[in-house]
C-alpha cells in the first residue's frame, strides 16, 4: 500500500463485510481513504516534533552494568498546503511528511559457563534480554 501523510486525510471508511457489488469479490476486509479536498481558502500547516534523548531513561539492566542510557533522537517533520488555482474552478491539496529516527542500542548479554561441584553441576539462569 502507500503511505499517506495524516494530514491529508478528510475520512477512513473500514469495510469488513456485506461488499456491494462495486467491490467486486473480496474476503477480509476493505479500507477506503478520502483525501482532503483543495478550496477556495488557502489553508496549511508546518510541523515539526522533535524527540531528543535528554529526556530518555536508562534501562534497569544497563544502570546495574553502569552503562550509559540508550542514544535516541527522533524527527517527524512535514506540511499541508491547499488552495485555489482558479477561483471557484480549480484547487489543489498537497502533503508530505518525513521521519528521521537516529539511535543506538545498549545490549547488555552475559555467556553462562556450566559450573561444576564435587557432584552435583549447577546450570545458570538464562541470560536477560
């Protein structure tokens, strides 16, 4: 499918069953989108929603070892714009949305050896993920 910015969307219509004959023979489901309409007002929008890793906090597991907090910074960004081309004629709508996600990891692993006495052996606990 294409992925249409939310911002453009006028009405989602979720069909799951009693098809009309206009869809022809489906099973499942159908989801209809609507996309918003140009008119004779101009309107938009400019967003941006950034997420910075100021805020984030540190897993229990990764402060036990003493290792820093995960690195996580994020950027959705995008606009809608529409208006007229030729009054009460011709509109246009238009929008595009972007997302930059940038992040790293901690992963905290441990190799369990088998671990051995005089006769019983003593197998250690799955590593925690």
């Amino acid at each position: 499918g294409q992925r249409i910015p939310l911002g453009g969307v006028q009405e989602i219509n979720v069909i799951t069953n009693g098809f009309r004959p206009e869809y022809g023979r489906l099973l499942g489901g159908l989801i209809n989108v609507a996309t918003r309409p140009g008119t004779n007002n101009w309107r938009g929008e400019v967003f941006e929603f950034y997420r910075g890793d100021a805020l984030n906090s540190n897993s229990f597991e990764a402060s036990a070892l003493g290792i820093g907090d995960n690195h996580l910074v994020g950027n959705n960004f995008g606009f809608h714009v529409g208006g007229p081309i030729i009054d009460d004629k011709l509109y246009f709508f238009n929008s595009a949305e972007g997302i930059i996600v940038r992040s790293r990891e901690n992963r905290v692993a441990s190799a369990g050896a088998r671990i051995t006495r005089a006769s019983s052996s003593v197998t250690p606990r799955a590593p925690m993920s």
